[in-house]
C-alpha cells in the first residue's frame, strides 16, 4: 500500500513537471512555422511537420503569427510558395473557417490592402464564396 502511494506521487508530479515542457515545445514548433512562413521556405516547414510528426490542418486553427493565422501571415509576408502549399494542403473548410473578425480570409485581406496578392489568387479560386 505504500509503495503504490509513493508511486502515485511521483506519477502525479511526473505528469505535472511534464506539462510546461509540452508548452514549451508546441511554442518552438509554432515559432519554426511563422519563421518557415516568412522565409517563404516550403521545405522548412515540411521539415519542421515531419520531424514533430504533426499535421498541417490540426495545428492551423493554433498556431497564431504576430496575431494573424498561418494563411494571413503568409499573405502579409508575400510568401509565395509557402502560402500556396498551405492551400493545396488544407481543407476547403479549415480555409473557409479561418474568419477574422466574422470577415472570411478574402474579404480581410481585401479591407486591409492585400487584394492583389498572389496568394489571395490562390485562395479565390481554391474557395467559392
């Protein structure tokens, strides 16, 4: 009975000390992707996915760069190429839930000055509104 009780003591406090690497970890792999973003570099960001054996669409929605999303930050930093592939690679639906402010991507980046970027072509004709 006491060595199930020492055990579980330090189960409890493995799993608390544990959670703050976790953090810290995820806060690296996000701060890889926003530096993949503005690089525009397409194969740190695969690099970057691969190596924490992560998905693209189920970190999308957390991953914020300078407040905006990944699809927003890469239309700000005119990042090409990293911007095409995050479209070809996300869903139609992640694309079309990515609203600031109640404002779909589209009409965002269009309000804020961004309507002829390269990236927002890609996104009007990868989405219908």
């Amino acid at each position: 009975m006491r060595l199930s009780n020492h055990f579980m003591a330090f189960l409890v406090a493995a799993v608390v000390f544990m959670l703050p690497i976790k953090s810290k970890a995820a806060d690296m792999v996000a701060e890889g992707l926003c530096s993949a973003v503005v690089a525009d570099d397409r194969q740190r960001m695969r690099t970057i996915l691969s190596n924490h054996n992560i998905r693209l669409r189920n970190v999308f929605t957390n991953v914020r760069c300078n407040g905006y999303s990944l699809l927003q930050f890469a239309i700000t930093a005119e990042a090409i190429d990293v911007g095409e592939m995050l479209i070809r690679l996300l869903p139609t639906s992640a694309i079309e839930g990515d609203k600031i402010n109640g404002e779909s991507v589209i009409h965002w980046a269009e309000k804020a000055g961004y309507a002829s970027s390269p990236v927002l072509a890609v996104v009007r004709e990868r989405v219908s509104y």
